[in-house]
C-alpha cells in the first residue's frame, strides 16, 4: 500500500468514511426497527453494522500503520505513550476542523440559504466540537505530564530490586534536585524548565513563585502538598 499516492490516500480515506456512515446509519435503523417492534430486523441492521465497522477498521489500519498493535506486550512504556499521544493529536486535527473549517461553513450556508434551523444546529456543533477538542488538548497534556512520573516510578522500582537482591533500602538522595517539586499525592514532577503554561505558569517560572491559588495540573491538589524532589537512590541499610 503506496500512502504517498495521493489517489490511494483519498479513495482509502473515503472508504472508511463511506464504511463509517453506514455503521452509524445502520445503527439508527436498528433502534428504528426496535421501536417498531421488528426484532428480526433491528438484528439485521445490528450485525451489519458491526461488519461495517471492520471494514472500517481495516481501512484506517491502513491509512495509520503507526496504530496497528500486533504485540502489545512488547511495547515499551515510551512506545505506548507515543501510540496513544498520536491517537490524541488525531483525535484534536479532527474536532478543530469541525469547529473552525467544517461547521462555521455549514452554518454559513445556511444563513445564505434563511434556514435558521440548520444554521443553530451546526453553531451548536462547533461549540461541541471545541469542547471535544479541548478535553482531547487536556488528555494529550496530561500525557506529557505522565512520562516523568512513570519514569520516576520505575527508577524506584528498579532500586527497590536492587535493595531486594543486594540488601539496602530504598532511600532518597540527601540534596533535593534544583528548581523541581513533586506531587505528594499523585507525583506529578513540577519542573520550573516547563512552567504549567496552561494555568498561566510561564516557563522558566521556580516553584516558589507559583501563587497559592495554583493546583496541581494531574489531580488537582493544592501547591502546599508539593515537597522538594529527590531522586530515589540505594542506602546502606
């Protein structure tokens, strides 16, 4: 499969919206024919619907290969981030067309055409559209605040074993790591290189500047659950 065709991105692109919209219509006449109280029927437009959605499935497989998992036990946590981060940052180029490009259009039309209807209908959309794009944006945020955290949990883990096969204990540095505070609650790792842009905290701003009012951007705690960060290191029992 030749991507950088532009004929076969297109028709595989409409292929899978095609298959898309037949799930989705298919699953309308199910509940159509439920509500008529044609069981046999609603079955029919069930199964149906779920074969289309293989179809589709098969073609956005294609269209995204970088999504295809054939082993998900071989991943690494990194590898698994980025497959998900990528399924976010498709998730946000879509809701942002249908806010910005495809349904300001749509409504546009229709104020042209005097349908008052059709023109609330999609204004209603673009303000969904938004809201799904900004909880996908949050989501894809909170991914990039997660790494450190798996990765300060694993260096733990991996003393931890140390200190179980060797002897010692799991202890911390003595000296905490300049400019960065952790999360006692949830471990999120504050790091003044970074700031907390979407809470108004610019990069580059310590710790000890963030107002009171600030929260933790993972769990929502206050600033005063924040203690200096240490890194886990070994100790002689």
């Amino acid at each position: 499969m030749d991507l950088s065709k532009p004929n076969t991105q297109a028709n595989l692109e409409a292929a899978f919206g095609g298959e898309s919209m037949a799930n989705r219509k298919y699953l309308f006449f199910a509940e159509v024919a439920k509500q008529l109280g044609n069981s046999d029927l609603a079955k029919l437009f069930r199964d149906t619907a779920n074969q289309e959605t293989e179809h589709a499935f098969a073609h956005f497989r294609l269209l995204h290969p970088e999504l295809v998992i054939e082993d998900p036990a071989s991943l690494s946590e990194a590898q698994k981030q980025a497959v998900l981060a990528r399924c976010l940052q498709l998730a946000i180029e879509g809701e942002t067309y249908e806010y910005t490009t495809m349904y300001p259009e749509f409504a546009a039309q229709a104020r042209a055409d005097r349908d008052s209807g059709a023109e609330a209908e999609f204004n209603e959309q673009i303000d969904e559209s938004k809201d799904h794009a900004g909880i996908f944006r949050t989501a894809a945020k909170n991914f990039g605040l997660l790494a450190p955290i798996e990765q300060h949990h694993a260096e733990r883990y991996g003393i931890a074993l140390e200190a179980l096969n060797g002897g010692g204990r799991l202890g911390e540095a003595a000296e905490p790591v300049a400019g960065k505070w952790i999360c006692k609650v949830c471990s999120m790792i504050y790091d003044p290189a970074s700031g907390d842009p979407d809470s108004g905290i610019a990069p580059g701003t310590p710790f000890e500047a963030i107002p009171d009012s600030w929260v933790c951007p993972i769990c929502g705690t206050r600033k005063a659950n924040f203690v200096p960060y240490r890194e886990p290191e070994l100790q002689a029992d």
